[in-house]
C-alpha cells in the first residue's frame, strides 16, 4: 500500500493533467455551441451536481460575507476568465496557445501581490518574468505570422490571465478559510447567474447535440469541474497544495501535447523553445527553490 507522501505524488500530477483538458474539451464543444452558451450549460449542471453534493453532505453553510467572496470569485474565474478562453478559442486561437498564454498566471499573480500585498520579488523571479514572456511572445507572434487566430483572441486570453491571477489573490487573502463544498456551489451559481444574461442577448443559443458535444460537455463537467476539485481538495486537505502549485508550469506543454495528437495544432522548433522557456519562467518565479535545486545549488 504506497504511503501517503507517495499517493500525493500521483494525484497531483493527475489533477494538472485534467486541468489542462479544459482547454480540449473547450476545442471539442465550442464548433457545437457558441461559447457563452455552452458555459451556461455546463455551469447549471454543475450547480445541479454540487448542490445534490452538498446536501447529501451536510456541508458548513456560508457566511453572508463568505457567500459575497465566494460569488465574486466565482465570477472572475468561471465568467470572466472562462469566458475569454472560451471565447478565444472559437476565434480560432489554438488551445495549445491559450493555455501557454493563461498559464502565466503564477507570474501575473506574483506581480500583482507584489503591488497588493506588498510581497517581494528575488532576482531570480525577476529574471523568470522575462524567461516566461519572452517565451510566450515568441509562441504568439509565430502563430500569428503564420496566420493560426488573431488578435482579438490573444486580447482575451490576457484579459483572463490578468482576471484568473487577481482570482487567486482574492482566494488567498479572503477565501482560503471558506467551506470548499458551499464555497465552490456559491462560485458555480454565481458565475450561472453572470454568464447567461449575455449568451442570451449575444448568442443564438443554439446547440448541435452531437455525441462530439456530449462528450466535451460531460467531460467538462464531471471530470473538470467536479473530479478535478474533488482532487484538489484531497491534495489541500493532505497539506500538498504546493505540489499542484510546482507541477502548473507543465499545464502548456501538457495541453500542447493533448491538441496535437487530437486536432493536429502543431508547434516548430522555435514555438518548442518558447513553450519551454514558459514553463522555465514560471517554474522560477513559481518555485525558485525546486529550480535551485534542479541546478544544483539548494
């Protein structure tokens, strides 16, 4: 029976690896549906779940200034920063380059923590800011130059990097005491409640219910939403957050790996050297520990 530290081990990197599906389920759904319809969607059935989840559970109740963190969060992550990848994507920006754009997010975060919570930054995360979007513009202005997506789909993708990063920061200094179970129902109806309002004044609505969208919308929200989060807070309540935080600089490459044997989204030899010069940037920035070590001076 493998012990503990070594079970954490195996589902952190699981937990990455299902989260850097949400950009292929996202690929798979959205030629089906339009992208704020089919979060709509996916975010009722998600309450539905959760709630049942809840319930059954008997899980701690919010407070009223729990549940109005809680909802905001809930809207910047799933309406806002889903909303732009979503969005991104039906543009025809590639997934492999939306996840390697959003997947700054531990730099932006560190950035913005320095301004808000007046964290400081060593050398060496400085030095992996410039790595992580030096590589990110390299992968960006290839795919443009080529001609894959355009621009208002790179702007999204920013907009949601910028909006997941100060997410992060609000769930860190305000929510990181709340009841996951009922903190995580509130996010999902909160986020139901923003998103609908403009798919049904800017979208059709409609839906082609092929076995291609089923599948992408049953992923999504039972292996994203609800098995990803159950995983998540196996690691939390173990103490090994900081293993999901160390493996999120695989979450591009990993995405890229997926989109290519799947929609045959492909990467030369200088777009591989921008996402690896990503996942070194945030690595450095992220964990400058682990990247000492990794050098041998730790």
């Amino acid at each position: 029976m493998p012990s503990r530290p070594r079970a954490d081990l195996m589902v952190a990197p699981l937990f990455v690896v299902l989260w850097s599906t949400g950009f292929i389920g996202a690929k798979l759904g959205l030629p089906h549906a339009e992208p704020l319809t089919f979060l709509t969607l996916r975010y009722a059935l998600v309450v539905v779940l959760i709630g049942a989840w809840v319930a059954l559970s008997s899980a701690r109740p919010l407070t009223l200034r729990q549940a109005a963190d809680a909802a905001l969060i809930g809207v910047l992550i799933h309406a806002v920063y889903l909303g732009g990848v979503f969005t991104a994507i039906s543009l025809g920006t590639e997934a492999g380059m939306a996840a390697l754009i959003v997947g700054l997010q531990p730099i932006v975060t560190a950035l913005i923590a320095r301004r808000m919570l007046g964290e400081r930054l060593t050398p060496l995360q400085w030095a992996g800011m410039a790595v992580g979007v030096a590589g990110v513009a390299l992968v960006v202005a290839r795919k443009l130059g080529d001609g894959v997506g355009d621009w208002r789909g790179v702007a999204l993708c920013m907009v949601s990097l910028v909006t997941i990063a100060i997410a992060s920061i609000l769930q860190k200094t305000r929510a990181a005491d709340h009841p996951m179970r009922a903190a995580t129902l509130v996010q999902f109806a909160a986020a139901t409640v923003a998103t609908a309002p403009f798919a049904l004044m800017f979208e059709s609505n409609r839906i082609d219910w092929t076995g291609e969208f089923v599948f992408a919308l049953g992923w999504l929200v039972l292996v994203l939403s609800v098995g990803a989060v159950t995983l998540l807070y196996i690691l939390i309540r173990r103490g090994a957050a900081s293993n999901v935080a160390s493996l999120f600089f695989l979450v591009p490459a990993s995405t890229a790996l997926i989109a290519w044997a799947l929609f045959g989204e492909t990467l030369t030899p200088v777009e591989l050297a921008g996402v690896a010069a990503t996942a070194l940037g945030v690595l450095m920035v992220n964990r400058p520990a682990l990247f000492r070590r990794l050098l041998g001076r730790g």
